[in-house]
C-alpha cells in the first residue's frame, strides 16, 4: 500500500487527488494538509470535499513536520502555491518523504534550492509544470517538430482560469523551454508585444497569457510560415486530466531514480 500525504487538500486539485486516490486499491491517504488560516483545519478531510469521513483530520502547514513524522508517507503530493510549496520541499525531503509536485509558479532560486534538498536527502520526486497525459505528448511533438519547422515563426498562447496566479503559465513556459533548447537558442522569449515594437525577430518565441473566466488550461503552439501555419493545440476540460497522471506519478515512484527530479516524460516512458 503506497501512503500518501496532500497539501492544499481542500484546493481544486488537492481535493480531486484525495478522492482519486480513495478509488484506488493501491494507495491510501494518511495526511491532508491545508495553510493555517484554512477554515477546515481541524475537520475530517473526507468530509470537507465530500467524500465521507475518512478519519484523517486536516493539520496545519506549520505542524507539517510533526504530522509527517507521525504518519509516515510514503509520498507527498503538493498542488500549491511556489512559496508554500518550496517550505513543503525542504520539510518533506528532510524527512525522507518522496514528493510528487505540479505547484508551478517556481524562480529559478527556488528550483534550484529543490534540487539541493532533493538531491542532498536522496529522496525520489516527480516534478512536472502540467501532469496531464496528453500535454506531455504535446511536448514530446513539439520537440520533435521544432527542428523541422525552424524556419516558421513561433507563438504560444495560453489561458487559464481568472484565480490563476502565475503567468505564463508552467506549462507554456516548459513548451518555450523545450523548444529553444531544440532550436539552440538563449533568451528568445517575448513575453506580450505593445507599442511600435519594431518587426518581429525570427529567433524569438511569442508568450501570451489569457486569463478569465473557468477556463481549465488551454494551450496552443503556432507555428507560422510564408503561406501556411501549424497549430499544436492542447486542451483541458477538466482537472480530471491532471489528476490521472498524478496518479501514474505515484505509481513510478517506487521505481524513480533516488537523489534526482523526474518529470512527466520519465513516468509515461517518452524519453
């Protein structure tokens, strides 16, 4: 049985894990963790995102030492916000807890600090900007395609939900990310165009962030040439679509390489 920690267990995505995680035979829940102003601290977690009563009362971040120490997980899912997250990190890690993290948001200092902690604790993690399946394949087409169509001017738009709070997203920033790297080229993203911006440079890479609404994630690659353009387009309908690679994600961790960061394209075996 795999032992699974959450945190922001009463969040949008916390609380599709916990149940998700309630329908499978090989996983159980033996910690919810929410800030310490949450006002479900101290109530069942089952029944606060209506799932029954679980028995596993929700514990305060500032308590999540303790609470890890007590219970013991095998695994620590964290679907949060970057600070909160990176606190989370550091904690689990020194307590040996293997982490499955898609909180986004993170400054080069902070993934940095990740990786140390990670690598210095010789826990397993799986850190992904977008656990959905079928974003992953979206990477894995873009950094195929990317090389063939370099001649092709290239924009990502994105747009999420108006609570949303980082821009742009993880996401398009792991597709510009993959994609300059692939083109051999440093320092090409233009985030958003106004004013007499001049004519655009071949080598750039457009990021543009859209934000209202519910809008799950969407997220489109356009590649445009003399006559022609190729759109790559991912969209989520729902959040179910992360949820079911978190769940892949916690199954690969048993077999994860110790002491390093996996991604997404280590669990679905696209490397």
């Amino acid at each position: 049985m795999i032992k699974v920690a959450i945190t922001g267990a009463s969040g949008r995505m916390g609380s599709k894990i916990i149940k998700a995680i309630l329908e499978q035979e090989d996983m159980d829940i033996v910690a919810a963790i929410e800030a310490p102003n949450t006002p479900f601290v101290g109530e069942d977690a089952g029944e606060v995102i209506g799932a029954g009563t679980m028995g596993v009362e929700i514990t305060p971040a500032t308590e999540l030492n303790t609470v890890l120490e007590k219970t013991k997980p095998d695994i620590l899912v964290d679907f949060t916000i970057a600070n909160a997250a990176v606190e989370t990190i550091k904690t689990s890690a020194d307590c040996g807890v293997n982490l499955v993290v898609g909180t986004t948001g993170f400054s080069d200092a902070q993934l940095s600090l990740i990786n140390k902690v990670i690598e210095e604790n010789n826990v397993k993690a799986v850190i992904a900007p977008n656990m959905a399946v079928g974003v992953n394949v979206f990477f894995k087409i873009l950094k195929d395609l990317a090389p063939i169509l370099e001649d092709y001017n290239i924009e990502i738009i994105e747009a999420h939900h108006r609570h949303k709070q980082d821009a742009p997203s993880g996401t398009a920033v792991k597709a510009y990310e993959i994609m300059a790297m692939e083109l051999g080229r440093e320092n090409c993203g233009v985030y958003g165009r106004e004013g007499q911006v001049g004519a655009r440079t071949h080598d750039e890479i457009g990021m543009h962030a859209v934000r209202g609404g519910d809008i799950v994630g969407d997220h489109t690659v356009l590649f445009a040439g003399d006559g022609e353009r190729l759109e790559i387009i991912h969209r989520a309908n729902s959040r179910q679509a992360f949820v079911n690679g978190v769940i892949k994600a916690i199954r690969y961790i048993p077999t994860a390489p110790s002491g390093k960061i996996s991604d997404m394209g280590d669990v679905l075996g696209l490397k």
